[in-house]
C-alpha cells in the first residue's frame, strides 16, 4: 500500500492532553480519532492492528471453541430473569426506552444472552460441554479516562462455557488459561496471571491476566522470574507459589478475565439438562474475557520509545516500510517494482510516496513498523537494499533475503 493511499492522519504536536502516552501515540500515530467521552473510531491503519490482535485471538479461541454473534440492543426480559436488571439500572450500564416504553440496554456484558443463545441446543448432557465465543463491541457508561483503557465503547472478545459437572468445568477453564496465555504472549505482552476475587458477575473462583504497566489501576504481585506467570492479588503473600521466588509489587492494567460463574445464571433463568439418570439438573457457566481495545493499550505502553510506537511483528500492521531516499522518477519506479514484489510474497509493505525523507522515517517509526527498506544510491545502482531496524540498527540484504529478514 503507498502511503499516499492510506487512511491514517498522524500528527506530531499534541493536540489534545492526554493522560497517558498509549492515549497520546494512539492518536499522533493515526490508529484512532477521540470523539470525546471515551468513545473511538479506528482509522484503516487502527483497523487493521485490531483485526491483527482478532485473528491472534481467533486462531487460539476456534481450536477450543466456537464463534458467534449476540445482540448488543438487549430487552430487559432476560436482565430480569437473572436478577441483574435492578442491579445495573441507572448504573454503569447504558439504558433507554423505546417507543413502545420498552426497556432496552445496550449491553455491556453477554451472560444472560448466551443462556439465551444456546437453551433450545442443550436438552441432555449428551449436548455438553461446549464453548461459544464472539468479538465485538461492548458499551459501558463508565468514567473514560487513559484513552483505549476505558472508554464507553470498546471491543471485547468474550466467551461462555456450558458444562455438565465440575470436572468439565474445571478442564475447559484451564484450556482457557492456556489459551490465555499463548494468546497474550504472541502478542508480545509482559504479563501475569493473577487469581482474584470475584466482582459483581458473581460465582465461586476467577482469574485475572494483567499486563504490568504503570498507568494500569490495579495493584498485584508479580514473581521476579521472568520465565514464570504467577501473579498475586494478596499483598500480603511472600513468595511465589509456582517457582518459589521472590514476589514483587506492580501496577498493571488487566487484559484477560477468567470466571467460574457455576449456577448462578443457569438456575435463574432455568438453563437445564437431563443427566444420565434422567434428572434434571442445572448447567454448570463460566465466562471469559480479553479487552480487545484496551489491549492496544496495553501493548502500547509496554512497547514504545521516545519516536513512537514499537509493535511486534503480529500486531504491527506492516511487515516493513519502504523509503525512497533519492528523488528520480528511475527510484521511484524501481521502489514501486520492489513493493509489488514483496507484497506479492505475502507481505505487508507500505511505500512512502510523499514527504521528505525525514518524515518518512519519523512516520514509519511513530506507526511502530519494525523495519524501514530504505533504498538509496546502493539499490539503483548494485540491487543492495539497507534495513533500518526500529533500534536504529541497519544491516544490508539483496531481494531473496529481504522477506527472511523483514518476517524475523
Ligand atoms: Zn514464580
């Protein structure tokens, strides 16, 4: 794609204050345009590191599970089934009427939907246990602050399980922490899995996975061995539980939840199943949720420097850019010939067609992509292409080394 061609506005001054430096290169590297009040709209280079942040999550969620799509315009018949509806009224949950006088939400969470969703599926326990999953958009009229962090609208992967017994619970829940973890390590985060309390989604055991970060709200131990993911909710703890090292006490910004929601929505809103003895009995839930834009975030401010964002290779949403460092319409053609070339291998190129030289480089590395092409005198005259790592280091590589080189 040639930059000219792009949609991403990027700017270098601030415009706006920002109360941290994801909100501040979220904006200023062109992913995302604040409409104000914590609600966002993605630009096509924005859409395109979400959709690399699905598919990552994708991959690991159909191995396990199945993808689907819920209502976010909710009636209140199934919030009163389940009890929540006076619970949330008036409260973090955006309400309204319709013209009918009806009572609508748009939902913020998906429990009481997914009960809904699979009831005429589960008759017997020959029907369990699965998962369902979907991405979208979640609305949530909540204080807005550090940009993608929390906002009122923002995208969430959430999942449901429906299981017969504890012991097909307790199984799917620890896929699900695998999952978890694969998931947020190719996306290159530092992270921690931290057991914690429940909140107001209620059940018996729950775990949190939290990026450590600064301008995160949340305060947990983490252990000291990098190779290891225990993290604590107890301050009070000493040593980890996992390695037996040293514990230590961190800001962090949660990305993933993990829920045992056991009966509670089941038996309420009468969610059975017949067992092999002909009973009758209640499902057995839980759910499981990553912050889509709030991992944007999260990797943003475990990954940039003092020129921009620093993505790693899954999220970035170019493998390389190309620079033109000389002005000749003889480069230009030949920057245009190495473009097609790489992207016909599968790569995303974006070729800096306008600007000077310099503000290709600063754009290339507010955007945070990994590595520059840069084609000056070498290329035209000898086929030698430079690559500028996003570090700065440079090295030189002839066209069939270039993709090894660009993908590493
Ligand atoms: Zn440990």
């Amino acid at each position: 794609m040639k930059r000219s061609e792009l949609f991403a506005t990027t700017s270098k001054e601030s415009e706006a204050e920002f109360d941290c430096r994801s909100a501040e290169l979220a904006v200023k590297a062109g992913l995302v345009h604040n409409y104000g009040s914590g609600t966002f709209g993605f630009t096509h280079l924005g859409r395109k590191v979400l959709d690399n942040i699905e598919e990552v999550i994708r991959d690991e969620m159909d191995e396990i599970g199945q993808e689907v799509t819920m209502n976010i315009l909710q009636n209140s018949e199934m919030w009163e089934k389940s009890g929540r509806w006076k619970n949330f009224e008036g409260d973090e949950f955006f309400t309204l009427k319709n013209r009918d006088n009806r009572d609508f939400t748009i939902a913020a969470t998906h429990e009481e939907a997914s009960v809904e969703l699979v009831r005429k599926k589960i008759r017997s326990y020959r029907d369990l246990d699965f998962i369902i999953y979907q991405i979208g958009r979640k609305f949530r009229d909540d204080r807005a602050r550090k940009g993608l962090l929390r906002g009122k609208e923002f995208f969430m992967k959430d999942a449901y399980s429906f299981h017969a017994d504890r012991e097909q619970l307790q199984e799917t829940y620890h896929e699900m922490i695998e999952a978890y973890t694969t998931i947020f390590e190719k996306l290159g985060l530092e992270f921690s899995r931290v057991s914690a309390e429940n909140g107001s989604m209620g059940g018996s055991q729950s775990h949190e996975f939290m990026a450590e970060s600064e301008i995160g709200s949340d305060t947990y131990l983490k252990c000291v061995d990098s190779e290891c993911r225990y993290g604590a909710k107890d301050l009070g703890e000493e040593k980890c539980r996992e390695c037996g090292s040293e514990l230590q006490d961190v800001s962090g910004i949660e990305i993933g939840h993990l829920f045992k929601l056991g009966k509670r929505y089941s038996s309420k809103m009468d969610l059975t199943f017949t067992d092999e003895d002909g009973e009758e009995k209640d499902v057995i839930m839980a759910s499981y949720g990553i912050g889509v834009s709030r991992l944007i975030a999260a990797i943003i401010e475990q990954n940039n420097d003092e020129n921009g964002i620093t993505w790693n290779s899954k999220v970035s949403a170019f493998d390389c850019s190309i620079i033109i460092a000389r002005h000749e319409d003889a480069a230009v053609e030949k920057a245009e010939e190495l473009h097609d070339k790489l992207s016909e291998r599968g790569l995303e190129v974006l070729l800096f067609d306008e600007g000077s030289v310099g503000e290709k480089f600063a754009e290339s590395d507010l955007m945070g992509i990994k590595r520059k092409v840069i084609l000056g005198n070498n290329y035209l005259e000898n086929d030698v292409i430079e690559v500028e790592k996003r570090d700065g280091r440079t090295f030189q590589a002839d066209f069939e080394e270039i993709k090894e080189v660009v993908s590493s």
